[in-house]
C-alpha cells in the first residue's frame, strides 16, 4: 500500500475526448496513485492536504472545462501549472468588483493556508485575479496576473504571504471608482497587489522580484482596512520589483485610512520605479477615508537604495493628513537615485484645512546619500505644516490656524553635492516647527 502526498493532474485536452477517460466526471481516475481530471476545479475539490496538483497546458474557463471560480485550493495543497505562457485560467469576465467590504471570492483563485500556486496565466476576471482566505500564509510565484477588472492580487488579511517572480500587467480594467469618501480625492481600485490589514492577523508580506506595469490606480497598495475598529498592526518588505506606469502612485502607503492605533512598518528596497503618473512613493501616516478622525498611529517606512523617476514627485512623505491627530511617523530615505521627477523628496509632518484638522502630528526623517539628476529648486521639500491641496488656500492668519497646530517635522538632511537652493525648509504657519539635525 502507497502512503505519502498524492499527484492530481488536469488537462484541458482531455476533456474534449470525454470517451477516452469516462471517469473524469467524477472524482478523477486514479492509477498508482495518481489522478486524472479535466478541470482544475474538480481536482481541487478531491484534493486534500499535501496534495499536488499539476496542471497541463491549455486554456481553462468556464467555456473550455467547466471551471468554477473561485478556484479554491484548499490547505496544504500546491497547484502548479506547467508555464505562464501556455497554462491560462481565464475568467471569461464572471465575477464582480467589490467594495465595503472587498470580497476575496469575488477572485479567480482563492488560496487556503500552506498552499501555494505558479506556472499560470491568471486574466480576465472582472473581479481580482487571486486573493486567500483570512489569516492564510501562501506562496504566489512564477504567474502572470493580467486585465483583470479589479486587482491583481488582493491580499486580505494574510498570515505570511510571499510574492516572488511574478508578472502583472494591466489591472484594473473595469476602472472602477467607488463613492467617494469625504474627501474629495479619487479612490480608485485597481492596484497590481492591494495589501489591505485586518485586525486578528498576523498582515506579513513579502513582494519580491516581480515586474509591474500599467494599473488603473497604484502599482501596490498598503495599508489597514479603514473600517476596521480593533487596531491593526503589518509588516511589508517590498524588494528587488520593477514598477512603472501605474495611473497614481508605484507604490502607495497608508498608515491608516480610519483606523486607531493601527501600526503599520513597510521596507522598500532596491527597487526600480519609474514613469508612474503622480508619485513613485507615497507613504502618508493617516488620511482618514470616513468621518472619524483618526489617531494614535505609527507608521515606520525605510526606503534604501531605489531608482525612483518620471513622476510628478519621487518621494512624499506626510505623518498627518487631516483629519488627524498624535500620528507618528519615522522615515529613512537613503542612497537613492532620483530620476527626471518634478519634485524629487517631500516630506511634511502635517497637512490639513478648516474642514480636516491636523493637529500635533511627529514625522522623524533622515535623508542622506540620495543622488539628483538634475538639480531643480525643488529636489528636496521639507514643511512642518501645510494646507491641503483638496480645496483653496485659507486667507492669510498672522496668528496661525487652530486646526492646524503642533506639527512637528525632526530631520536628519545630508543633501550630498545637492546645492542649497535646491533644498527648501519651511515650518509652515505659525505653531509648526522643523528641527534639523546635523
């Protein structure tokens, strides 16, 4: 008797020649422990724990082998197909964007804890391309992800999910813009890989060596889940991708979008980023996207050794964008090359207006060894305090704002061979301060 993992393999040829193979309707012929189907979608379902199961080339949808989506892989199951270019699950445009909540069925594939996937094409959902139950560790490797109607890879809520050697291009298809919130800002949907925290989960990840191109909204998302109430704490490591030609951002940062006491720390390195529209990084402590101000977070963002250019600013960095209050922010920016961006570093401890207070908010920053290919007035921005850009500017106040108070940037500048007029310091109105360190 043969003890040990069992191999489950699928061919879409085989389900056009039903005759040949008359027990592929049911649970799979099996043969020295080996089973054969004609979908992915019934392997998955015999399949158990330690399991593998090994997919041919070939198209798989609903129309050429019945599929159903999501395909779950269950537990302890791998699912490896034999190559991106030749192994396509396609989502014949079957499933929805979803917002308030987001919903990880509404994918492709849907992966459980322990499991793992590789060697596809995942395209044309309507929905996500992948995403994972609650609280699951994965591996996600060696997939193109692509003209799916939402995201590439929702992440919800993972233990450890692990990102590697991955392809993504044009996600984000359907456009979708939901309601907006009370800011008046876009909030798009359709990032590469939306990372969005959950309170109870462990929120690890780490997204390495994939290229990313063209995205309706970000290249990669990060951030708690702005209606979850209970704190939440993530731990992001972003190395070694190639990011360019995302709609906003390349890669996009939230401490918190309506959470308390979230704390969020997020690793960004080597990396290369260009030509994405408005920033190559955004990293803001809390911008609020519900009537709550929020307060309490911590957001601690490194960023080391990338090639950011093209974009309208190449680093921003804001602790508290209003509404917000007592959010704490530390920023390492070093040895980065910035590129041909209209503004190269901004960094600002608080940003608010009458109607979106913003009040004694911290951002700690070095910046030091970052190169500039061009030396432009605006190479590095450093502000205590400034309006938002959502409305127009208040008329002048020589005694200062009331909603826009105590906002402190703490600096550590090493600008290089960069001259002094290309660096630009600026407490902002009165009762902020900027406090540099030599």
């Amino acid at each position: 008797m043969y003890f040990g993992p069992r191999v489950l393999s699928v061919s879409a040829q085989e389900s056009a020649h039903p005759a040949a193979h008359p027990s592929h309707k049911g649970s799979g012929q099996a043969q020295n422990n080996h089973h054969h189907y004609t979908s992915i979608h019934r392997a998955l379902l015999d399949a158990v724990h330690g399991d593998v199961v090994i997919v041919a080339p070939g198209i798989y949808s609903p129309a050429t082998t019945d599929e159903v989506f999501p395909l779950f892989v269950p537990a302890g199951v791998q699912l490896l197909g034999s190559g991106a270019s030749d192994c396509k699950v396609v989502g014949d445009e079957r499933l929805r964007t979803s917002n308030r909540p987001l919903d990880p069925h509404e994918s492709l594939v849907l992966l459980g804890d322990e499991s793992g996937i590789s060697g596809f094409t995942l395209e044309n959902s309507g929905g996500n391309g992948l995403s994972h139950v609650r609280g699951a560790s994965f591996l996600v490797e060696r997939m193109v992800i692509q003209h799916n109607g939402q995201h590439g890879v929702l992440l919800y809520g993972p233990g450890q999910a692990t990102i590697k050697d991955n392809r993504f291009y044009d996600n984000g298809t359907r456009h979708y813009e939901p309601l907006p919130p009370p800011l008046p800002i876009s909030c798009r949907q359709g990032h590469h890989i939306y990372f969005e925290g959950k309170s109870q989960c462990r929120n690890a990840a780490l997204i390495v060596s994939n290229k990313l191109n063209k995205s309706f909204a970000d290249g990669i998302a990060l951030s708690p889940s702005f209606e979850e109430l209970a704190p939440v704490s993530m731990t992001v490591q972003v190395f070694d991708n190639d990011i360019e030609h995302a709609e906003r951002a390349g890669i996009l940062i939230g401490g918190s979008f309506g959470t308390h006491e979230s704390r969020v720390s997020v690793d960004i390195r080597h990396n290369r980023i260009h030509n994405n529209t408005h920033t190559g990084i955004d990293a803001t402590g809390a911008l609020s996207l519900i009537p709550r101000t929020v307060k309490q977070v911590r957001l601690s963002v490194t960023i080391i050794d990338n090639d950011i250019a093209g974009s309208q600013t190449g680093i921003s960095v804001v602790s508290g964008f209003g509404p917000a209050e007592q959010v704490h922010t530390e920023s390492l920016i070093i040895n980065n090359r910035m590129g041909d961006n209209v503004t190269g570093i901004t960094a600002i401890g608080g940003m608010g207006s009458k109607d979106r207070p913003s009040v004694n908010n911290t951002l700690r920053s070095v910046i030091t060894n970052n190169t500039f290919v061009t030396d432009n007035s605006s190479a590095i921005v450093v502000q205590g305090a400034a309006f938002d850009d959502l409305g127009p500017a208040p008329e002048p106040c020589a005694d200062g704002y009331a909603w826009l108070t105590d906002n402190h940037v703490v600096l550590s500048l090493h600008p290089g061979d960069l001259p002094s007029s290309a660096i630009q310091v600026d407490s902002g109105p009165r009762g902020n301060t900027v406090e540099l360190n030599e």
